[in-house]
C-alpha cells in the first residue's frame, strides 16, 4: 500500500465504505479519489502485509480454538466460559505481554500468576505457529515508525474507535488521534425535521401490532426505508415478514444467531447431554424427540415422550439407544458428539449422514440456511482443529459460544424494512434511513452491568488500559441510531416479557425524554408559548415519566389486543389449537366469554398470559383475575393465604363430588354456603398443628378462603375426585381480601366456572 496515501479510519467497514460513497457522489471533482477509508484492524492488517516479519495474523476462529486448548490445560482458567473471556482478554493485551519482563508477576496472587502463565503458553502456540495477535504487530509497526523503518502517512480518525494498546502505540506514532469524535457518544435530541416517537406495549405479545401499525403510517407518510433493532430479530421477521410483504414492503433480515439456538445446534447439545449422562438427559431426549432435526413425526415423537417418560427406571443410556432406534440422525449425530469428547476426528460418512439430515430439516428457504451454516461452522471448526493439530474436544465450550451470522429477504421491489440486532448499530451511518424503530429500549437490551472475571482484576494490577464502559457503548449505539434517521425516530418499550416478568425502561429513554423536552421547551419559549414550554417540563407517571406532549403522542396497546392484533391485523384466523386439560376444571365448560371484551368484529381478547395461568391452577386465575380482590392482612403472606384458599377450594369440592353432587347451582346455593364457612373454620383449627408458616384467627382465614368465592357461576362440571385426582401444591401470589364482604357466593365445581350473574365485591365489578 502506497504510504504516501492519506489514511481516514472508520469504526465499521460499513462506515468506510459509506463514506467513499458519499464522497463519489460530491460535487468537488476528484473528492473520491487519493484517499483510503478503512476500519483499524484493516490498517494493520495491510501494513503487516508489506512490513511484517512473515508472521500471520491469527483469526478469530483460530485464536478461540487455542484459547480453548489453553484453558483446558489451565487449572486458573477452568471455569465454564473461561476460553472466550481469555482469547478476548489475549487478543487486546498482547502488546502489553508479549515481553516477559514487563509483566512482574512477584508481585501478582497466584490465581493471577496462573493466569498469565496460562496466556503465555497461549502465545507460545502462536510463535510455534508462526501467528501473532494483531495488536502486537500494530506494536511492532509503531516501533517501525520510530525508527524510520517504516515511513510515516496521514492518518485521520474519523470514528470512535475501540483502540488496544498497541494500535493506540501505532496510531500516535503515525500522528493519528485514538480518541474519535467523543459527541458519538451523547444522548441528545433530534434534529427538528425528524419527528419522534414512543411505542408502549403491556406485553411482550403487543408489541408485533404496535410495530405493523407505526409500519402502515410511516409507509402511508412516504417512507422508503425503515430499520427496525429488535432484541430477537429472526423471530421478529417471522411475525412481521409475511404481513409487510403483503402490504407491498420488501423485508430483510441481518443478525447473528447462537449456534445453540438453531435446530442442529439444539440436537447437538441433547446428544451431548445423553451421552454425558446429564441429570437433565430426559428433557433433552424430548426436545430431540421434537427436534425437526431428528426426522420423526409429530405424532411419533408424542408417543416417543409418553414412553420415556412413563418408565421411571429408564436411564439416559436407554432413552439414547430409544432414539436411535427411531432416528437415524440421532445415531450419527452420538457417533459425532462421542468423536469429539474423545478428541478423535469424525468420520467422512458420519458427516455426510449429518449433512442429508441437515437438508431434510426443514422446507422454509431461510430457516434451511440458517442450518446449512450451522453445520458448515461444525465443519469448518473440526477441518481447523485438525490443521493446528488441536483435539476436537476443545470444540465443546467453542461451540457453546458460537454465532452465525443470519441474512434473509422476502417481499418484492416496494419500500425497504430491515429487521436487524442491536449489533448493527456500530455500522450505522447519518441519514442512512427514513425512519429508525428501537423495538426494545428495556434495560435487558440496552443495560450497562459489567461482567468481570480474574482477568479485569489482572488487567487493573498490570494497569493495562480497559475496554470502554458499557455506558459508553449504549450510548454510542443510541446516539448512531439518532443520527441514522431521516424522518423519524421511534422507540418501543414493553411493560412485561414474554414470560410475564416486569420489563424496566433503559436509562436512554429517560435521556432522550430530557433532551427532547429540554430541546422543545427552549423553541416553545423563544416562539412565545409558555404554556407548552410549561408542558414539556412536566412528566407522566402513567408513561415513564415521559415529557407530556411526548406522552401524549404514545401508541399504546395492552396485551388484551392480542385477539385483534393477531385475528385482524395480521392474517384471519383460520384454526384453532387444542389447548391441554387443567389440572382441575374444564375450559370448555367455563363461560369465560362473559369476562371477556371483544373486538369490533366481535372476537374474544385473551390474553396468553391468561391461558397459562388458567391452565396451571384455575383456582388462582378465578380469584386473581375475576375477583380481584384487595391485598392481604399483613399477617399473611402470599404463600400461606395462596395454600389456605386453595385448599379450602380443593377440599370443598372434592367433598361434594364424593356425595354425588355435580354442580353448584341458583338451587343449592343457599344450602352450600353454610357448608363451606363449616370447613373453612375447620381448616382454621388444623393451622396450628401443622409446620411452619402461619396460623391464621378465624375471621380473616375465613375472608382469606371467602375471597375466592365472591361469584356465584353455574353450570360446571364437578372437579375429579379421589387419591389420582390432580392437585396444584402451590400458589405464589393470590391476593385475598382479610374481611369478608357482605354477600358471599360459591363458583362452580372446582372454581373452574364463571358466574353468569354479577355479585358485589371489594374491589368493584367482576371485569378481564
């Protein structure tokens, strides 16, 4: 490479290239041309080519798989995720230990001595290789530089660079800057011709629907592009791809996936667990059972768990030999996973084998892509093991750590959505996109807790320069992301996960509300509306604490408009799913329809959340979601007034089907509620005598267990009864009100039913 050549550096090969496109496309002749734009791994990487001592510069994979070979033979560096935290810590640091005298290892603890001993054997390979990490040949280069080996070039950094100690060594001997532009990394507010936007969902499950219709605006407003950043982007696609092509949207996918996430990856781990004999090895017998990869039927692979899972003497050895019996990727796929424990190589036809199952593993184009990659990274990990003459057994925690990267398209020539990982906004480039969607701005997604390890605290008594902060990073991310949009900025936060679990907005957002309101308040001043202004300044509490007109303009949606979202937005509804059989009760029976609201069309709105709850203890969805009744005395706690009112129910029940009693109904009301305050003051007087928790007094048990039968439904079918007869042990959190109210009914057999008629109770009217 021409040294004479100015240099300019970018963070991203994404944003170099931008920038030579940009400047193809100025109006000064000549502003493309006498000019390098690279990223700095790629400036050493062309320098080393010219001015190295013949040394190759190792790769990513080649480094993990040492670094894996290492740490196994390392005592310092046996813990589980060891060799990609040391392979990273080895490739920024060398510079810095690759003279042994530098490092005084007098005065370091032994857990620390090991572990540079454990680098040091790792850079011990390399030589013996003939490899050198990049940043120690930037090292040597900057000291080419100073001895006038290597003439000096202008270098501009144009970008935030993550710079080691050795490129910062070569980048202040060439005269460059290593610091980038520090205002990338602020949250400010946006420019006044982007237009911003908040998306709030209750649940995760709302979320897919506030993101069609902000689609559907920006596409009627004009929009040609948009790039939604999602947290799960591939299942993100599959949700959205389908409706947005038929709305005339071209949309791409661009992420990166775990290699454990994808069907061969899954497989691998079940086998891995069978023949390791792990205590899990049922459940990963099942999911191979299910495993598109496996080959078996749906219906064989039912039949497959009810069979493992009814024999109780069964070990992972039997259930392996079951599935190889009805699988014959299976019986390949242990022959791979027992070829690499043992560090042997596998055998040519066992990958072939793999390879046809590969292929008859699924029909949709992308998803087969994506598990051709993954078994061509299997491939290609074991072909590179046997060339650096390492065991394959090094491969197991290098395969736990592994990414694909995933690309995909569908639609036709329309305007362009992306759907891509929070990882593509170290590429952004400014004014890239019409419209830019953070369709998750939780703090899971965009939280800045920092994981250290042995090394950080090596890192800190060597006094080795660190990696920037998290803070730093999301920062950086959040603030390309703004300057990526053109029109408009939009971002989407959930209340809850997909598990139900409280959700908490990222520290961004509140940054963003600031500099927006800040931004909006000053210009509302200037023009004269103090009363705008005065807006700006106050919050939300209802939503985030966003500003008020900021608030105000929020699309919100509760995952109660899943039915809607689903049924009318996405694709009419077509089927229906079998839903299992709860533990007591009967769905079908229930007429949940009177509790629920419905759509415009006249659909009903149930939640997932709510299915679930139902079917794991219809006890709890009934007094939880139906009654609602207020919070507990504060001598009881979730768990024992959860039990005492579930019991109460269980044995009420379990009574009046023994006496042939099939339901509880307007004509035996009267009779059957003296009955069940009878057993509640009978369960009142076990308290005591039982272990632990605590003993309740009788008027707040007997509101406790009464709270649960506010309602007086009709027409459910009796609860089982007897010995078989399925019982839920637990209850987490029912609230119970601790006074009973003034007109007590019973619910249905096994508080499966719901009332058809209305009754009064603490918290108001029966709603969903």
């Amino acid at each position: 490479m021409p040294t004479t050549v100015p240099v300019e550096l970018y963070r991203t090969i994404e944003r170099a290239n931008a920038a030579a496109k940009a400047a193809a496309t100025a109006t000064a002749p000549g502003a493309a041309f006498g000019v390098r734009r690279l990223t700095a791994a790629g400036l050493v990487e062309e320098l080393w080519e010219l001015w190295g001592d013949g040394r190759v510069l190792v790769s990513a994979e080649e480094r993990s798989l040492l670094a894996a070979r290492t740490a196994s033979t390392c005592d310092a560096a046996a813990a589980s995720g060891a060799p990609s935290v040391l392979a990273a810590f080895a490739a920024e640091h060398a510079a810095a230990l690759a003279d042994e005298r530098a490092v005084p290892v007098a005065e370091l603890t032994s857990l620390q001595r090991g572990l540079v001993a454990c680098l040091r054997s790792y850079y011990d390979e390399l030589a013996a290789l003939n490899l050198i990490e990049a940043d120690e040949a930037a090292d040597l280069l900057a000291s080419m530089v100073e001895d006038g080996r290597l003439p000096a070039m202008g270098v501009t950094v144009c970008d935030c660079l993550d710079v080691s100690g050795g490129l910062r060594h070569l980048l202040t001997a060439l005269g460059a800057s290593a610091e980038g532009d520090e205002a990338l990394a602020a949250v400010s507010c946006l420019p006044e011709d982007v237009e911003p936007g908040v998306l709030i969902a209750a649940g995760a499950a709302a979320m897919p629907g506030l993101l069609l219709d902000e689609m559907g605006r920006v596409g009627r407003a004009g929009a040609r592009s948009v790039l939604v950043v999602a947290a799960d982007p591939a299942e993100l696609f599959g949700v959205l791809g389908a409706p947005l092509c038929t709305s005339g949207w071209a949309v791409a996918l661009r992420c990166t996936a775990p290699w454990r996430a994808t069907a061969f990856g899954r497989a691998w781990e079940c086998a891995r667990r069978l023949e390791e004999g792990s205590p899990h090895w049922l459940e990963a017998a099942t999911d191979f059972a299910y495993n598109p990869f496996s080959g078996i039927a749906e219906r064989k692979a039912r039949d497959l768990n009810g069979r493992l899972r009814k024999d109780r003497l069964l070990t992972a050895t039997d259930a392996a030999e079951i599935l190889a019996g009805e699988s014959d990727s299976f019986s390949a796929l242990a022959l791979a996973v027992r070829a690499v424990a043992c560090g042997e190589s596998v055998p040519p036809r066992i990958l072939d084998t793999l390879s046809s199952a590969v292929g008859a593993a699924s029909s949709d184009a992308l998803e087969r892509a994506v598990e051709r990659a993954a078994f061509d990274k299997l491939c290609g990990l074991l072909a590179l093991a046997e060339g650096l003459g390492v065991s394959t057994c090094a491969l197991t925690p290098l395969l736990a750590d592994a990414t694909l990267s995933v690309e995909g398209s569908s639609g036709t020539d329309g305007p362009l959505c992306e759907i891509a990982g929070a990882a593509v906004l170290d590429s952004l480039v400014p004014k890239s996109w019409d419209v830019v969607i953070l369709a998750d701005v939780s703090a899971r997604t965009f939280g800045i807790s920092e994981s250290l390890s042995a090394l950080d605290g090596l890192a800190e008594t060597l006094g080795l320069p660190r990696e920037p902060s998290a803070l730093w990073r999301q920062r950086s991310r959040f603030a390309a992301a703004q300057r990526a949009a053109r029109r408009r900025f939009v971002l989407g936060v959930s209340r809850r996960d997909e598990r139900e679990s409280e959700l908490f907005p990222s520290f961004l957002l509140e940054e963003f509300a600031s500099a927006q309101a800040r931004a909006a308040a000053d210009r509302a001043l200037a023009a004269g509306d103090e009363e705008l202004a005065l807006r700006w300044g106050r919050p939300d509490p209802a939503r985030f604490g966003l500003p008020e007109p900021l608030a105000a303009r929020a699309r919100c949606a509760g995952e109660g408009d899943l039915s809607q979202a689903l049924g009318a937005a996405f694709a009419p509804v077509t089927g229906c799913e079998e839903l299992l059989r709860p533990s007591r009760g009967s769905l079908r029976s229930l007429p949940l329809l009177r509790y629920l609201q419905r759509t415009p069309e006249g659909l009903p709105v149930l939640s997932p959340s709510a299915i679930e709850q139902y079917l794991h203890c219809p006890y709890r969805w009934f007094v939880q979601s139906c009654i609602r009744p207020e919070a507990p005395d504060e001598r009881f706690g979730p768990r024992e007034l959860g039990n005492f009112a579930h019991e109460a129910f269980a044995r009420f029940y379990d009574r009046l089907a023994e006496e042939g009693v099939r339901r509880v109904d307007a004509e035996n009301i009267e009779a059957m509620v003296p009955r069940f305050e009878a057993l509640v003051d009978e369960l009142v007087r076990e308290q005591p005598e039982r272990r632990g928790g605590l003993s309740p007094c009788g008027d707040d048990a007997r509101g406790a267990a009464a709270g649960g039968a506010a309602q007086a439904p009709t027409g459910s079918q009796p609860a089982p009864a007897g010995p078989d007869a399925p019982r839920a042990t637990k209850w987490s959190s029912a609230s119970i009100p601790s006074r009973s109210p003034t007109a007590w009914t019973l619910p249905a057999s096994g508080c499966g039913g719901a009332s058809t008629a209305s009754m009064p109770t603490q918290s108001g009217d029966v709603s969903w």
